[in-house]
C-alpha cells in the first residue's frame, strides 16, 4: 500500500514514522509521501483559501493548487489512486472501510482546512478516480490531518505482514465477523489492589473461557454501543 498526504501541514505526520505504522514502512510493506499544497501555489503569499461564496464565516480552500496537486499526483501514479477526502460530513470510516482501503495499491489523502475544500475538487476529482468522502465521528476536528492519522493506521495494521499475529486482527473489536465489541483482558498478577482476575480465566477450560468472553462481549455492546447489536427478532 503507498499514499500521497497533501496537507498544509506536512509536520503532522511525523509521528506516522513511530511504532508499528514506522515499523511496516522500514519493512518495506508500506510508504507514504507527504506533500506540501503551497508547493502548488504561485503567489507571494501561496495562498490556499478564500472568502466562501454566498456569505458565511470561516475561510473556503481554493480549487486550483488542489487542482494542479492532484493532476501531478496522479501524472505520476502507476495505478488509479483511491482519493480520500477527510471531512465531517462524509460517511462514516469503519473497519469494513479500513479493509477496502488496505486492499488498494495506492491512495491519496486530502487534507483540508478551515471550512472545507471547495466542492468542485471532489466533483472533477471523481471524473478521474474514485473518491471517498469520509468522517471519523460525529465531532469537529480542525482540518482533515488528525483523521487521516487515525485512518492511515487503522489501514497500515491491515496490510499483510504488518501485524505479527493476524489470529489478533480477528477477535478485536469492530473485527468484521461478530461486529460485537472486544470483551475485557486480564493479565498477571492474579490480584491488584484487592481486585482479582475472573476465575473461569484462570480454568484452563477453554469452552467455558470462549461463553465467558462471548457473554461479556454482548453485555459490553448492550451497554456501550447498542446501535452495533443484531436486531432482535419477534
Ligand atoms: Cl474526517 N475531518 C474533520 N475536519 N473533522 C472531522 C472528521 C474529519 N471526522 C470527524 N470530524
């Protein structure tokens, strides 16, 4: 999987260059280039943004660096990238998204700011590549790096090869499959600060283990996140 990042802020992704994302890229399983959006701009003052039309606060960025950015971008691609847009108002970023995504060879992140990247980017974007408009959550973020960040890993770790176990890709939460959230982990010591470890963990009775985490699973969705529970029959 390779990305281009285009963003104003080509700093904010230094940290992908730490843990297991940084990890994968020295393995040679992924990279990513980040590009700078003034690099496209030919001003003085390398202006990105401009007053919205049709009134409104806040700051619009203009069509034609992103314009120029994408055309070379995809000048240079060797496959049609997938172009992800970061933006509150797209459709929400899932597990099953991060799995589409980690299939494709490459993918192109643009990052926007203030109030968003004039629409008609996107439109004749879409002329050339799919593009994904998409939210991490139904909050306000700045601009699109942040979520790029947490996109780019939840993707990165998907990779064949870039996770040592994939038995672990399977039973985490949002895991595609039971679609339920990831029951509750224990480690040593067996008792901290008057607080003890399940017995049935400590059973070695691996049937009862499984309906015990089964069942502690289920409970956690009902309480956390009863929109991801089946619905019941009648
Ligand atoms: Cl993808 N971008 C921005 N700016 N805010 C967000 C978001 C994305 N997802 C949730 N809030």
């Amino acid at each position: 999987m390779y990305a281009d990042i285009v963003t104003i802020f080509p700093d904010y992704f230094a940290p992908l260059d730490l843990s297991l994302v940084g990890k994968a890229r020295r393995a040679g399983l992924v990279d990513w280039r980040v590009h700078d959006l003034r690099d496209w701009t030919h001003d003085r003052h390398r202006t990105v943004d401009d007053t919205p039309y049709g009134g409104g606060a806040g700051m619009v960025m203009k069509p034609e660096p992103w314009g120029e950015a994408l055309d070379q971008l995809l000048a240079e691609a060797w496959s049609t990238p997938t172009l992800v847009i970061p933006t509150p108002a797209g459709v929400p970023f899932t597990q099953a998204m991060a799995h589409e995504l980690a299939a494709a060879p490459h993918l192109m992140f643009a990052c926007g700011r203030y109030e968003g990247i004039d629409a008609r980017v996107a439109e004749h974007a879409a002329s050339r590549m799919p593009v994904r408009e998409v939210s991490i959550g139904d909050y306000v973020l700045n601009g699109g790096e942040v979520a790029v960040l947490a996109m780019m890993e939840a993707i990165v770790r998907l990779v064949p090869g870039v996770v040592g176990n994939p038995e672990s890709l399977v039973e985490e939460s949002h895991a595609v499959g039971s679609g339920l959230l990831e029951y509750p982990s224990y480690t040593k010591p067996m008792h901290w600060r008057g607080l003890d470890v399940p017995a049935v963990l400590l059973s070695g009775d691996h049937g009862r283990v499984d309906a015990w985490r089964a069942a502690r699973s289920l409970e956690r969705t009902a309480a956390r996140r009863p929109d991801l529970l089946p619905p019941t029959q009648d």
